[in-house]
C-alpha cells in the first residue's frame, strides 16, 4: 500500500471514518520499517496527524456539551457512544503514529531535530488524553509510552515539559493499572523521568 493511497484516504471526507485510525497508526509501521528515510514523508504526515488531533479536540468539546444536554434531558443516545469510541481510537492512532515516528527517527541527529519542533504537539496530545474525563487503559499506556520515548530521545532537554501535574497524574494512572503492559509503560516513563531529576553525581 503506498503513502499515497494514506494521505488521500486520510484526507478524503468520502471515506469512513474508522478508516482514517487504522491509516494513521499505518504511519507510524512505516517510519518504524524505513528509519530516517521517513524524513521525506515528515511533514506531509505530521500535518496530517496535526489534522487529526485538531478533530480529536473538537469532538472532545462537542462530546461534553451533549453529555451535558443529555444529563439534563435524561435521554441516550447511541451516537454519542459512537462518537466517544471514534475520538478514542482517533487519539489512541496519532499515539502510534507519533511513537513510531520518533522510534524510527531518533538514530539521526539531523532527524532528531526535526522531531524536536513536533514535541509540543506531542505532549499536548498527551495531555488533552491526561485531562480526558475517560481513557482507556490502553490509551493510558501508549501515551505513557510515547512520553518515555521522547524523554529517552531528548533527554535533560524536554524535562520541563514533561515534569508537571497532568503527564505525573497520567503514569501514575499507568502505574496503577492491572494491565501489565499499561503498567510497564508508565513505570519505565515515570523511571526515565526520575533519571534526568536525579541531581548529578
């Protein structure tokens, strides 16, 4: 399959929405399979990712109101059910993507720093997931995975943006959960964190 048939499946408003998750976490096989040769793709993709989460975001906000409506009416309805489960798979795909990105980029300097001007978006994603009023466990684990990949990428660097309230209270949900994976990922994120607080010796 070829990344352009990903860019225009992603794009196009004809295609079903339950396309554009699987398309996204496509992205993140590729820069896993090609390294820093994804560099060429680079900006295409994470204009395309940056897309996603701006939809991800708007969803969340409109999810909200109509849970608030719904309270008030006493009334369900299965769309907004729909709807949750979409932004979910939608943010848990840009997760991937993102973590396959920086995975397969990381080996090069000249790579790295492209990365380095997509970390805020990154983190931001993160902690919109963070100050989520519901996230899967597996969604708690891919951001708490992606958050140690771009400590272990960046270094003493990216620690200011990654030592608050809101990734803290997220690994610690990690480190809470049953699920061994989830748990695993946060406890090695919230470790690596602890390095790079550790004064030098």
């Amino acid at each position: 399959m070829s990344s352009g048939y990903h860019w225009g499946a992603g794009q196009s408003e004809k295609v079903d929405a339950t396309v554009k998750p699987a398309v996204l976490s496509c992205f993140g096989d590729v820069a896993l399979a090609i390294g820093p040769s994804f560099s060429r793709y680079y900006e295409y993709v994470t204009n395309f990712l940056l897309m996603a989460v701006s939809t991800a975001k708007v969803e969340d906000r409109r999810r909200k109101e109509t849970v608030e409506a719904l309270l008030i009416a006493l009334m369900f309805i299965k769309e907004d059910y729909d709807k949750v489960e979409y932004v979910e798979q939608l943010r848990e795909s840009c997760i991937e993507a993102y973590t396959g990105i920086v995975q397969g980029m990381r080996t090069s300097q000249n790579e790295l720093a492209l990365l380095a001007s997509q970390t805020p978006h990154m983190l931001d994603l993160v902690e919109l997931i963070a100050t989520s009023d519901s996230i899967e466990d597996s969604l708690v684990g891919a951001a708490s995975g992606l958050v140690g990949d771009l400590v272990t990428s960046f270094g003493v660097a990216i620690l200011p943006s990654v030592d608050n309230q809101h990734i803290a209270a997220l690994l610690t949900r990690g480190r809470r959960s049953k699920t061994a994976k989830t748990k695993s990922l946060a406890m090695w994120a919230t470790k690596e964190i602890r390095k790079l607080k550790a004064p030098a010796s």
